[in-house]
C-alpha cells in the first residue's frame, strides 16, 4: 500500500448513554466511510464519555453518596472488552471494511475497576487489541484504574505499524521509545487536550518518531450533558464549550496534513503518502542510524 485515507472522527458522544452513543458512532462510520476512509479514530473515552468537569462527590479525605451514584452511571455505561459494545464494533469494521480505532472506559469484568482504553478493530472484524492509559492524569487517577506494558503494543496492517499512546501519556518520553522501538509507522494520540500547546506536542511527536501522528479529540459543550449532571454544583462553573477540539494529522516530518479543526464537530480527512516514512528517515531515525544503543539502553518491563 503506497497510500491510507484516513478520518479523524471530532465529535461527542451521547453523553454517558453507551446505546445511542453507538448508533451516533455507526452513523459516523458511516459518513467516515462513504468519503473513501480506509482508518477511522474516533477521541479518547468516545464511549460513553470523558467526564469533564465532573468530580464524582470526591475531595481528599471524603466522598458523597450523590457523586457515587453519579460513578454508578458512568459505569454502568462503560465498555465490556469483550462484550456487546465490542462485538458490534467488530461487526462494523468488517461491514465497512476499515482499520476502526476506538477510544472507550473500559468495564473490568473481573475486578470492577474502569479504564481508559484504545481498541483496535480489523477490516476482518477482529479485535486485534486494546491499550490501556498507563497514567491518569491528576483527578483522572480517581475513576481510571493504570494499564502495564502488556498493552503498550503496535499491531501490523497493510499500512504500516499502528499504535498509539492516549493524551497526556504522549508527555512520557519512555513509553513513546516503547513504540519507536516497535517500528511504529501510524501514532495515534487520542485526547482530551484541546489546548493551542498540544498541537506542539503532536508535531514534536511526528519529528521524534518519524511517523505519521494523529490526534483526536472530542467537540463538546455543556448542553450536551444530561440534565441532571448539568445542575450539578461543579458543572455551574464550567463554560459551555467544554472541549474546544484540535484534531489533527502531522507527516513524518511534521507538516500538517488536515487540521487542527476547533469549535465544532468534523469528520477530518486526510490522505497518507506511506512514503514519506522512509523519506524522513534519511538524516533521523530514533532507534536507527541516530540512536546510539552502545551507549543508552532502554527495556520495557512486563
């Protein structure tokens, strides 16, 4: 394959109601698809959303019985890997015969715990995988559990290695190298930043790993929330626009392809020349001709 079309999905779920937040993501597929996309990403925690502004009755030392029920929705509405939500996103990805990559909170069916978690879907309708976000961010720590290295994975296609890191795990100089190390050709760097300093670190990602970088974020507003989760007294505070966005797709050698897209909902396309991968590796290579593995060593630890 010498080229990929791929969409970058921006947009919100139903918020924190998984069966509409699924037919909203076949509907996107659909869109995604009837444009020649052979990839679609959709944000992290797509389904069934990333809890914004949201504190679950928590501050140090206590927690509300109204916030736990609020955790309660959240959970009941998270993702079973594998499960209901997994099958038809499996049925799908055959259906419409792409590469589906899907951010989830994922449903521990053993220990109870969530996570936020990236699946990977095949043309086939196989699950060839998921990563799990090694690190929460700060009050993200309270509702997501933390992944291992077992999930710190790239998986081949026709297009190349694919893999990818979730929001701020993209900060962590080490768990990158876990993916160049792996030969990674497509990052994925679904998000919850909207922040203009991101789209540096995207394209600081596209020349460190001479890869193609996607990152994908939601579009969300506080009207989208239920109503009950809206007259919550930490939500009062919040603006309406709750995610601004910034998607975007960088080339090996950091050039902006599509994007950054802000303030609404987009499906973003962009077409990959695969070529450029071995076109920017004539002057660097990060675990090539530029690394220096006589001097620095890097394992990952299972």
């Amino acid at each position: 394959m010498s080229t990929l079309d791929i969409a970058v999905i921006q947009a919100a779920p139903v918020l924190f109601d998984l069966e509409q937040s699924l037919d909203k993501t076949y509907d996107l597929l659909k869109k995604a698809t009837a444009q020649g996309a052979k990839m679609v990403v959709f944000p992290e925690s797509f389904l069934p959303a990333y809890p914004r502004g949201l504190s679950f009755g928590t501050v140090v030392g206590s927690r509300t019985d109204a916030g736990r029920e609020v955790w309660q929705l959240y959970w009941k509405n998270s993702v079973k890997v594998p499960g209901k939500a997994t099958n038809l996103l499996a049925k799908w990805a055959k259906e419409y015969a792409v590469y589906l990559v899907m951010g989830i909170t994922e449903q521990d069916t053993v220990n109870g715990s969530l996570y936020c978690s990236l699946l990977y879907f095949s043309p086939e309708g196989h699950l060839l995988g998921k990563h799990r976000k090694l690190k929460p961010t700060a009050a993200e720590r309270i509702i997501w559990g933390e992944g291992d290295a077992t999930t710190l994975q790239t998986y081949p296609t026709p297009y190349g290695n694919i893999g990818g890191l979730i929001c701020w795990e993209n900060y962590m100089p080490l768990a990158r190298m876990a993916l160049y190390q792996q030969g990674i050709h497509l990052y994925l760097a679904p998000t919850a930043d909207a922040r203009e300093s991101w789209q540096a670190t995207m394209q600081h990602i596209a020349l460190e790993g001479r890869c193609f970088v996607v990152g994908c974020n939601q579009f969300v507003t506080k009207s989208m929330y239920p109503p009950h989760l809206r007259e919550l007294p930490e939500m009062t505070s919040q603006p309406e626009v709750m995610s601004r966005g910034g998607s975007v797709v960088l080339s090996p050698l950091g050039k902006v392809l599509a994007g950054p897209v802000f303030d609404r909902e987009e499906v973003l396309l962009a077409t990959l020349d695969l070529d450029d991968i071995i076109k920017s590796k004539l002057d660097f290579d990060p675990v090539g001709h530029y690394s220096r593995p006589d001097m620095l060593n890097f394992n990952i630890s299972n």
